[in-house]
C-alpha cells in the first residue's frame, strides 16, 4: 500500500484546526526509515506527519505495526534511522539531557521499584530532575492513588501501577507527553479519569502523543489519528472526518407500534422528503434514531484490511 493513499490531514472542525494551525509543530517526521541491526527489512518505511502543539495524536495499529519503533526513535531510544525526526524544532539526534526535562513517558508496561511506595517512587524519580517537579502527593491524588500512597508498591494492582506510571510521567510537567496504551488494566471509571487527565493536560497547551491499538479509546481522546500497518503510515486524519467518510449514509429508525419494536433504514440523502420516513415517526413511538456512523476500527479495517489485535 502506498503511503499516500487516503491521505487527508485537513481537520474538520474549528477545535481541531485551532490545535493543528500552529506554524511550528511540536513533532515534525519526514522521510522516516528505520532498520534493526540484522535485518533485511525496515521495520518504518519512509513515513511523514506533523504533531501540532497542544494537541492529542493517536498512533494507532495492530502489535508489530511499527508504532513502539517511531516511539522510540522519538524519545531518544533509537538511533541510526534514516530521515528527519524533530522534536520542538531540533532534530532528535542532537537533543542533549535537557530533552528529558520537557518530555514526559508513560510506558505500557510499569516499571517501579517495588519495596517502596508510591509516594516514595514519585520522591525519588522527582530527584532526578534539573527543574521544578510536581508535589508527589498532588499526583497521586489526580490519579485516584492518595489511599496507596504508603503502601509497597508491589501491593499495587496493574491498574494501581499503570496510574502510578502516568502519575510519574508529569513529574516534570511536560510540554510533550508520550502515552502508551494509557488505559490498558484500567477499570472503567478510572480509565475514564485518566481520559478525563489528558484532555485537561491538552487543553493547558501539553502535546499528547498516544500509542496504542484500542480504536475505542483513539476515538474518545484523540484530536487526529494516524494508522500504522507493516511500517507504512496509509492515513492521518481526524477521527471525525475518517468516520463520515466511511461510514454509510443511512439512518436507522426503531418505532414502537401495536406492542412490538419495528426497525427501519432510510437513506440519508433526501431524508426531509421521504414520505414513508415521515410516515413511520408519525405512526408510533420512537425508540431510537440514529446514522449508520463506522466505528473508527471499521474505517482501520476497511482501510488497511488489517485485524487488530
């Protein structure tokens, strides 16, 4: 698949084109190639997108897409890659350490110390910076952890150590915040916090880039999107716009009469003249009405041809 194909990075609403309109992009990628040591094929073939300031960017695709590999390479993790990769306008390669004091990293898999506390991890870590830190109590407070905050780590549950993670990440209060898969063993109402957290960081102008292969929490979160499959970058567009543009233009109707649920679809084009749509709502309840809108993993499947998983 050509990396060109589907390409529409044009934003479709006045939030998203306000985020995404900044001349200087907190994340510039060009040309992106990378090949592991000892292998014959790249695992990121020739890739390009921007990241605006202030923005949520979801990097999205099955495991072994590519995805943790740009990760890295964004963060300093790799080098040797072929292209350009800036980050707040310097190529990552010639960033020194003090890239690490405006960048934050909640990695999908925890890594604490386990014989301490939570309060005690968050203590140590904030030690490590050059700069000002967050007060660790205030953190775990935001991440529902204030009961846990003296109890061993290795008391935590995954959930528990993948809020401590996240609390961990915005020690430094990062302009740029890497996520990955930021609400995996999370309960429903905490990773309804933790959505809730992003959202507040962005709108106090923090840059989000998100990793992960939940299409569901991409939809929810992020302001655009970009699909990764077998190294080659096929689409980067809002989530909004991919799901209108794929999805059908039909209306699915539930009308309740004489006892029982009757449904019903109508195109969507003409629907203010459509005698028998009128005719329906007019002849019972309504139970229901909705456009037949794709899911964003609908639009992945249809785009890439590819499962997730």
């Amino acid at each position: 698949m050509s990396q060109t194909d589907h390409v529409d990075t044009s934003p479709v609403d006045a939030d998203t084109e306000a985020r995404t309109s900044h001349a200087d992009p907190a994340i510039r990628v060009d040309g992106l190639t990378y090949t592991y040591p000892g292998s014959d094929e790249p695992a990121v073939r020739d890739i390009s997108f921007d990241v605006a300031e202030g923005e949520i960017f979801g990097f999205l695709g099955p495991s072994g897409a590519g995805k943790s590999t740009t990760q890295k390479i964004l963060v300093g993790l790799l080098d040797g890659y072929e292209g350009s990769v800036t980050v707040f306008g310097t190529e990552v390669a010639d960033h020194g350490g003090d890239y690490y004091e405006r960048i934050g990293i909640s990695a999908e898999a925890p890594n604490h110390y386990l014989k301490l506390t939570g309060h005690e991890n968050l203590a140590l870590f904030a030690s490590l910076y050059g700069g000002e830190t967050r007060d660790p109590k205030e953190l775990l407070a935001l991440v529902g952890l204030s009961d846990a905050a003296d109890q061993p780590v290795r008391a935590y549950s995954k959930g528990m150590r993948m809020r401590l993670n996240l609390a961990r990440s915005l020690l430094n209060d990062p302009d740029l915040l890497f996520l990955d898969e930021p609400t995996n063993g999370l309960d429903p109402g905490n990773a309804r916090n933790v959505k809730d957290i992003v959202r507040e960081l962005r709108d106090a102008g923090t840059t989000v880039f998100v990793t992960t292969h939940d299409m569901s929490v991409a939809d929810q979160l992020c302001d655009r999107v970009a699909f990764m499959i077998d190294g080659e970058l096929p689409v980067v567009d809002t989530p909004k716009a991919l799901k209108v543009r794929h999805g059908r233009r039909r209306v699915r109707v539930e009308v309740r009469r004489n006892g029982a649920v009757e449904t019903a679809e109508f195109a969507l084009d003409g629907l203010a003249d459509d005698a028998a749509f009128d005719d329906l709502l007019a002849s019972g309840t309504v139970e229901t009405i909705h456009t037949e809108e794709a899911t964003l993993e609908d639009v992945f499947l249809r785009v890439t041809g590819e499962e997730l998983r």
